[in-house]
C-alpha cells in the first residue's frame, strides 16, 4: 500500500504579506555600460550600492515574513478533547 501524499497546506510556504510586497533586485548593468575610465557615478558602483541596499531590504523582508506567519500559527487553536 502507497502512504498518502502530503497534505499541500503543509508543504506550501506562506504567501507574503499582500501589504509588504517583496524587494526587488536591481538590474545588473550589461557589459558595455561601464567606459572604465573612473566616472564619479560609474554604473557598477552604484549596482553595487543598489545590491547591498537590496540585500539588507530582503533581509529585513524575510524577517517580518517569519514573524508573521509565526503570529499566524500562534493564532491558530487546536481542539481540545472532550472526556
């Protein structure tokens, strides 16, 4: 006899919160973007500036997915047995 498949509540991850939509990457400037000549504002720096930004967002993001979905666990009551 095949064990039952999994229940797809439990295996599906929480959606994010409709409110706090996830951060976006920033677009990897192409290869031809950057003259190499030092600009003050050179395109690969300011990705670079942008990725960091993003990476602490996600970061940031991810936690208050976690914390939400553990308030909503703690939200949810399971039956009590009757004697």
């Amino acid at each position: 006899m095949m064990p039952a498949p999994p229940s797809p509540v439990a295996t599906m991850p929480n959606p994010p919160l409709p409110h706090d939509p996830q951060p976006q990457a920033p677009s990897k400037p192409g290869n031809d973007e950057c003259c190499h000549s030092g600009c003050t504002f050179c395109v690969l720096e300011m990705y670079q500036e942008h990725l960091a930004a993003y990476e602490e967002a996600l970061r940031a993001w991810q936690q208050r997915q976690q914390a939400a979905a553990a308030r909503a666990t703690q939200s949810i009551r399971t039956p009590r047995k009757r004697a």
